[in-house]
C-alpha cells in the first residue's frame, strides 16, 4: 500500500517532519511538504510513501510525500468504489499543492457516469479528497481521446469558444 495514514511527531530539525506510522518512523522532508499546511504535533496525516531504504541502524528509512499526484490517486481510490474496482480510470493529474488539483477521468463501462461516480451524491466523495488536502481545489473533467476535446474539457470552468489542431503530426 503507498498511503498510509501517521501522526506527526516533534524533531529535531524543524524543516523536516517526522510521521510515526506505528511500527516505522518515516520523513516528510521540506521539498514534499504542502506550504501553508499545518504539520503541528500529535495531528494524523494522509501520506504518499516515495522512498524506502535501508537506514544507518539496519532498519526501513521512509520518506513520505503530501505533494505527490499519486496522493491524489490513492485517495480517490479510497472514496470511490468505482476507482477501486477499475470500473473508472484516473487517465491524468495536475496537481499545483495547496491550490488546486485537476484530475481527468473515463469510464471502461458504457452507462457508468466517471465523473458523477467522482463527485458522488452531493459531492461527498470529491468533498472527502479535498478535506484531506485542506480544501485544495479539485476539478474534474472527462477525458477524451480527441486532443481538441479534452483540451477543452481541461480548461473548464474557462468557457472555450472553439479549439483545433494545427498540425496532427
């Protein structure tokens, strides 16, 4: 499983957070940090786990991630059954930390909604993800094998008047 769930613990050096993850203590170095997020004591956290490798005294060094796009990944695959069970596809994820999040999505099913089964009743699936980032904005587009399509699609909510290819090749 690549994310796991810790509490944050005091270190030393406080450009880098430290994540007990029960049995393993992992790192959240400064560079996969989210800015602006708050990484104070004793808080769980949702972590995207990069790196493992053996440390100085035998043991598992891990380093941990919030700024991954795979953390986006994971977490709608939890919220959303039909993510999980590959009924719909994550095709691609742009992800500026601590801002906003686009992710595109099909469905391998004919009938199957990809993005109704993202946003889910209410919202409360999307709602989910983003309260796990700190109410980072996500939005969700459908993907399209057209490149004018789902260009378009991937401006939204910007109204696009028309789009084209210039030159296919």
């Amino acid at each position: 499983e690549d994310i796991v769930t810790g509490v944050i613990e005091q270190g030393p050096r406080p450009y880098l957070v430290y994540v007990n993850l029960g049995s393993v203590e992992a790192m959240l170095p400064d560079s996969e940090q989210v800015p602006g997020e708050d990484y104070s004591h004793g808080k769980k956290i949702r972590v995207y786990i990069t790196k493992v490798e053996k440390g100085n005294r035998g043991g598992p060094m891990v380093t941990v991630s919030r700024r991954h796009k795979m953390l986006v990944r994971k977490l709608f695959a939890l919220e959303v059954p039909e993510i999980a069970s590959g009924v719909v596809e994550i095709m691609q994820v742009a992800r500026e930390a601590g801002h906003r999040t686009k992710i595109a999505v099909r469905a391998h099913e004919a009938g199957v909604n990809a993005k109704g089964s993202c946003i889910g009743e209410l919202g409360q699936r999307v709602r989910a993800v983003q309260t796990e980032l700190n109410d980072e904005k996500i939005d969700i587009v459908d993907y399209s094998e057209d490149l004018p399509t789902y260009v378009a699609q991937a401006l939204s909510p910007a109204k696009v008047s028309s789009s084209f290819m210039l030159d296919a090749a």
